[in-house]
C-alpha cells in the first residue's frame, strides 16, 4: 500500500464532491402542511364527555388558523379544554377552560404572569396578565364563561387576545 499525501486529498475530494451530488438530489421540503384541526367536532365530544359547555371563537377571519385542539389531562391537575391558534400576525394564541380551576391552574395558564389591570371585551371584564420574561400576555375573564373559568394567552399583542376572546361563545 503506497500510498501518498495527494492520492488521500484526491481521494477526499472525490467523496466530497460525491456527497455534495447526492445532497443536491435530495429533495426538501419548503413548508409542512398543517394538519386540519376539527375543533367544532372535538369540542362536540369533549362537552359530551365532561358535562361541559367548551367554549369556541365565532366569526374568527380566516387569517385565524387552528394548529391544535384537545382535552389535557394530568394527574392531580384539573382537566383543561385547549384549543390553539395562530393568530394573523403568526403569533399564538390559546384557550384554556376548566371547571372549578384553582389559583396553581391560573397561575399555570398564565405562565406565572402579574396582573396589569383589566380590559372590558364584549361587555365583560377580563383581568390582563403579562409575562414579559417569557414574552406572555394573558386575559383571565373575571366571571365563568358557559359555566367555565376561561384564559385566553400566548404570545400575540393585546389587540388580537382581546379580538379572539370577544369571539368566545359556550356551547357552540
């Protein structure tokens, strides 16, 4: 085997090039399509299944998009009826629901944020919590909603939280 310096850098620049040949044939993908959330349907099965009356947003435009949708379940925790969505300025935006939800289940919903004062959506008052380490903004809605304590959050600006919570209507 006698073999030089420049027969191994030949050699590498060979399966180098080899390799970037096969990359470029790889094809790739340029964006992943979004699984379609049935969130009337889920909510449908949900109210069912817990006695609940889950809230949904009426009348949201179409930039409004549905990313995912369940009934979260821990143990020791309260149940909690999730619906997220991305919101026109491609922030996200959630709905939390519960019965009977504690101060440790609004301090979680709320990512541990300090109250800031409160906003009338609708006609109802919401109490406003923000997060500024985790970039959190939530809306706690001081009365239950379809017999349900209710957090809108995420991470979209105050107007569009307070847009999607004026759209919540129970048992819908």
């Amino acid at each position: 085997m006698g073999g030089s310096a420049r027969s191994m850098i030949i050699s590498m620049v060979v399966l180098v090039a080899g390799c970037a040949v096969w990359l470029a044939m790889v094809p790739r993908v340029s964006t992943v399509p979004r699984e379609v959330q049935d969130v009337p349907g889920i909510a449908r099965e949900v109210g069912a299944q817990q006695k609940w009356q889950v809230a949904l947003p009426q009348g949201l435009p179409a930039q409004w998009v549905a990313t995912n949708v369940r009934l979260l379940k821990y143990d020791g925790k309260a149940p909690t009826w999730h619906a997220g969505y991305q919101a026109p300025s491609g922030k996200f935006v959630s709905l939390e629901q519960t019965k009977g939800g504690s101060d440790g289940w609004f301090k979680d919903q709320t990512g541990f944020g300090q109250a800031i004062g409160s906003v009338s959506v609708g006609g109802t008052t919401w109490t406003k919590f923000e997060n500024t380490d985790k970039d959190q903004r939530s809306l706690v809605r001081t009365g239950p909603l379809g017999g349900l304590d209710t957090v809108v959050t995420g991470k979209a600006g105050w107007d569009e939280l307070q847009h999607f919570a004026g759209t919540l209507k129970p048992g819908a």
